[in-house]
C-alpha cells in the first residue's frame, strides 16, 4: 500500500446525500457512449421525456451493472481525498510560522533535524495514547527527526486539567520536567484530579503547589487559547493530527505508515 492511500484510509469522508448530483455526473460519464461523453452533457436542457428516458436508461443499466455504483462512489471519495490533501498542503504552508515557532511549544527529537512532526493532542483521546509509544519509538530509531507538541484539549474537564498542568509545569519547571509530565499524564489511568496531579509532582521532584498556582495564569490560558486558534484555522478538529513536513495527517497512523510519510517527505525534499 502506498504512503498516499494509507493517509486516504487514515481520513474518512462519508457520502452525504447532497452528493448525489456529483455521483450521477459520474454514473453518466460511466454509462453515457463515448460519442456523448465527448460533449457537453446538460441534463437541464433535455425535455421531460428525454429526462424520463434518460432516467430509465440509467437505471435499466445499474440494475444489470450494481458494481458501477460503488465505483462511482470510490472515484468521488478518491477526488474529495485528493482535493483535501492540497488543501491541507495550503493550510501548513499558511500557518508554518505559527506551527513551527510560536515560542512556548516543547521541541524534542533532533534540533537539526531534517523533518519536523508537529502533533496536535489530547492527554485523553485514545488514539493519541494508541499513538504516543509509536512516535516515541519513531523518533528514537529515526534519529533525524524534529517533534513539536501542541497542547490541543477539546475532550473536557479532564482534558483541560491535564494540559493546564502540563503547560504549567513546563513554566515553573522547565521543558525536562514538561516532557516527564506530558509522558505520565499522556500514560495516565483514572482522573487526573488534585490528588493524582499532586502524587505525580512529588514522585517527579517538583513542586506540585507552584504549578497547582500557575495552572489559572493568563499565560497558561493565552497558550491553549493560541493553540485552539490555530487548530481552527487550520481546519483541525480532532486528535491526534500530525503536521509531517508539509503533509497533514488527520488521525492515528501506525508507526510503519508514519515512517513512511517521513521518507516521503525526505523523497521530496
């Protein structure tokens, strides 16, 4: 399987019925002669019979031929793909200086590296947690690879609590002390409430009551706020979603298909 169909399989579109006049021009171009393809086919210009006629035909011949149906389905979901992607191309390219150096967003991996992973996450969507050990291993086998983080909570209380207390850690302790956070918190079983968050600075060596006080600071709440924005005008509702180079991955990809984006990125380059 190629790089660009598993990144197909990773995004999933469905098929509204508004679609249906884009699946009949396809059905049409499917079942019209080649003499009448070669033209411009207006159905609006027909008569009441000729539509009728017409209508009768198309579905005389999808009766006798249902697979063509599914074709038609797969060609249009294969041209929304491949219009999404370019899009997505456009949004990195637009937003590279915010998603590469907006100043705050913990950097990992290789400086030097020769691509950069940016991740959009939540510390409880399950495909981010599915996802987390993968890139670790990615980047540690690879070698040559930058990773940036973006806190992006959008699945609650729970979530919001863990990414003010990530932040907050990075501001009062460092970006060392952020990343033991982030691992503990992204691995974390139950809620991460008061208790759990207190535990886990102590078992850290870090001063759990600075960072319980910064976790309401503007600056926390500027970050997540700036990060949210971005995500938005980049059209990214969902995590995990990875920035690879500049390709967009919406979704969980497993750790073959990720090297995979990285060698093509670095194909490309």
């Amino acid at each position: 399987m190629t790089v660009r169909e598993t990144r197909q399989m990773t995004t999933r579109y469905t098929l509204p019925f508004a679609r249906g006049a884009a699946v009949a021009a396809l059905l049409a171009a499917t079942t019209l002669p080649a003499s009448a393809q070669e033209t411009d086919f207006d159905f609006s210009s027909m008569t009441e019979t000729q539509q009728e006629a017409f209508g009768e035909a198309v579905r005389a011949y999808l009766m006798e031929n249902p697979q063509v149906i599914m074709e038609a389905v797969s060609v249009l979901e294969q041209r929304e793909q491949e219009q999404q992607a370019a899009r997505d191309t456009d949004l990195v390219a637009d937003y590279s200086e915010a998603l590469l150096d907006d100043g705050y967003s913990w950097v990992g991996g290789n400086p030097e590296g020769d691509v950069t992973i940016v991740e959009f996450f939540d510390y409880r969507c399950g495909y981010c947690r599915r996802a987390f050990p993968e890139v670790e291993e990615l980047i540690e086998s690879d070698g040559n690879i930058r990773i940036i983080l973006k806190e992006f909570p959008i699945l609650g209380e729970a979530s919001m609590t863990s990414a003010r207390f990530a932040i907050a850690t990075q501001i009062v302790a460092g970006d060392e002390a952020y990343k033991q956070v982030h691992d503990s918190l992204v691995t974390l079983e139950g809620a991460p409430d008061q208790t759990t968050l207190s535990r886990l600075g102590e078992t850290l060596g870090l001063d759990a009551d600075a960072i319980f006080a910064e976790m309401g600071s503007e600056e926390v709440t500027r970050r997540i706020a700036e990060t949210r924005a971005l995500a938005q005008s980049m059209q990214i509702s969902g995590t995990p979603t990875f920035i690879v180079g500049d390709e967009m991955v919406r979704g969980y990809l497993p750790l073959d298909g990720m090297r995979d984006v990285v060698e093509e990125q670095r194909g490309e380059g």
